[in-house]
C-alpha cells in the first residue's frame, strides 16, 4: 500500500541547536503513527515541517505523492491541522470560524456537521472566548476537520484537558481514522499513544530512538510484565543485585528504583515462586510484591534512562 507521508531524513536547526537531528517516517492509509517524546524533543519542528509550515535544513517529504515544497497549496486541500498553539479570533463564534475555515477549502461538510462532530451545537454561536479549555480544543479539532482531510496533523491534541474531555476528543479521532484516513499526532501522554495509535516512533533529541506498535514496542524493550517488590528491613542492595544475577537466570534486567527492586523478563507470572524461593534462600523476607504490565513509560526510561515526564 502507497504511504500518504513519506518522509526522509529531515534535519532542522535553530542557530547552534539542532532540533531535529534525522528523522525519516512513513504514514500509510487508515493509519495513525504518533511521535512520543518528552518536551523540546522536536515534535512540533517535525510536525510543522511536514505540514509545510518550517522548512527543513534538509531532507524530503512527500506526501500523497507529490513533494511538498513545490505542490503545498494543492497537498493542503486534504489535510487537516491543529497547531499545538492555536491562535484563532478570539471574538468569532464557532460557527463564524468553521465558516472561515470551510472557506479556504474547494471542498468541506456542512459547518453544522462539524459542529455536531465535536458536540458543540450548544456553543455554536459563543466566542471562542467564552469557550472552555476543551470546548476550545474541539472547536479547533472541527476547524481541522472541516475539509474531511485524508491526512490529519495533530499537535497534543489533549494537553491540558480533563479525563472526560480527552476521552472525547478519542473516540472522535477513532472514528474519523478510517481505512484511507491517516493521523500523525504528537503526544507526550503514554495512554494517549496506546489508545489512538497503530504504530508509535519515540522520539527524543530529535531523532526516533524506537518505532513499533505500542504491544510490539513493550514486548521488545521491555517485556510485557514487571515484577516489583521490597525486602523488610535494611540489606545491602548491591549484594542483592548480584545475587538475583546468579540465582534468577530469567531476569533480563534488575532495576532499583528507590526501595523497590523491578525485574523485567517475557512472561513472569510462573516466576514469583521462585523468587519466593530465592529470598527464602537468601534469608530476605518479602514485604511488598506486584506484578504489573510494562508501559510504554517504561519503554521510555530503558530506552533513554530517563523518565518523559520528568525531562
Ligand atoms: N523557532 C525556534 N527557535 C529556536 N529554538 C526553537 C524554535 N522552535 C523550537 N526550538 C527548540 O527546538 C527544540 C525542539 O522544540 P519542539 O517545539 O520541536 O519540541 P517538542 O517536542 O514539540 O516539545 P513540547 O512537548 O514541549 O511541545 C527545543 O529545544 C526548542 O527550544
Ligand atoms: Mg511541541
């Protein structure tokens, strides 16, 4: 299947920083691929580039076939955008604003179905000024949808909004994706990522350090399960370490984070007795264990060493 994005190698500077180091990326039909990555990763630089609005130092994109730096104004007939920062006329109603918009393209739904998309038929004469902070999100969101666009950029799409409201903005963004309507969003929101995307390219410095479904991407970095646990009183966590080395063959990776030991293998539902086992051996006495699911946090962390919120 044709991509509807194609782009390589793309490298954008900011006088001595360079915000975007190399990235190349493809988006195919009915697919939605979200850039994951902690704050100044370079997400909004790659995003801005591919919707033509920075150009790269270098590097191509393409998209629906055609090159962007030459064919924009035909390629942005079927594209849609939401800035991460969007500064619309704050004394437009909404209706105003989607009329505005549908007016920039040869081809957009009814501004009273945009409206019901989002669930703004309430509002549909308020400013934008008087809206709240997802009202607004969702009247930008319908502004991006207006032309019905094959491709879809959106920039953090939900930062900032309650539980409810990006539950919304969701489900909307799961039926607009259809078996030829692309996304590209940005997100530094793990469940976010999980939730909308089919493929996910993790993104820090400006460089995608790991791409693959979000099951594939915490299969192969991580594992699906960690088992996290603490000793009861004081012990020497070095020693520890070593020993679970010797004695726990199946640990692909031991880490402590504060007073918890966190091990990471494939598959370790059948592995808690043994750890039972080995700290009896030990003479250690268990005093927390739970079993949880990697996440794409921890694929983050043992990828860079780093956590994406704390960056
Ligand atoms: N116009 C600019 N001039 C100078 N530096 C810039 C400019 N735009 C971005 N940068 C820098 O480039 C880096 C990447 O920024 P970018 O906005 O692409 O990150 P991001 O991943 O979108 O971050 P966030 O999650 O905070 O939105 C940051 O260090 C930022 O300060
Ligand atoms: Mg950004």
């Amino acid at each position: 299947m044709e991509s509807l994005l194609v782009a390589r190698n793309l490298r954008k500077s900011f006088g001595p920083l360079t915000a975007v180091q190399d990235i190349s990326l493809e988006v195919k039909p009915g697919e939605c691929l979200a850039l994951l990555g902690p704050n100044g990763a370079g997400k909004t630089t790659t995003v801005e580039m591919l919707e033509g609005l920075q150009s790269p130092d270098s590097g191509t994109i393409t998209v629906f076939g055609k090159d962007l730096k030459n064919q924009r104004s035909s390629i942005m007939h079927e594209v849609g955008v939401m800035l991460q920062d969007t500064q619309l006329y704050k004394r437009m109603s909404v209706r105003e604003t989607l009329q505005l918009f549908a007016s920039f393209f040869k081809e957009s739904m009814p501004v009273d179905e945009a409206i019901a998309l989002v669930e703004l038929q309430d509002k549909a004469d308020t400013h934008l000024l008087k809206l709240s902070g997802g009202q607004k999100q969702r009247a930008y969101l319908a502004c991006a949808l207006i032309n019905n666009p094959r491709l879809l950029f959106l920039d953090e799409p939900t930062t900032g909004l309650d539980p409810q409201a990006r539950r919304m903005i969701w489900d909307l963004l799961l039926k607009h994706k259809t078996k030829d309507r692309s996304i590209l969003l940005t997100t530094h929101y793990m469940d976010e990522a999980e939730k909308l995307a089919d493929r996910i390219a993790v993104i820090d410095h400006g460089k995608i350090i790991a791409e693959g479904t979000p099951q594939n991407l915490i299969e192969t970095v991580c594992g699906k399960q960690i088992l996290c646990f603490r000793f009861a009183g004081e012990q020497s966590h070095e020693h520890i370490m070593s020993r679970f080395a010797d004695e726990l063959p199946w640990v692909r990776d031991a880490a402590l984070v504060g007073e918890t030991y966190e091990l990471t293998a494939g598959d370790q539902v059948n592995r808690i007795t043994e750890l039972c086992r080995v700290s009896d051996r030990l003479g250690l006495t268990l005093d927390q264990i739970e079993l949880r699911r990697s996440t794409l946090e921890d694929v983050f962390i043992k990828l860079t060493g780093r956590s994406m919120r704390d960056d």
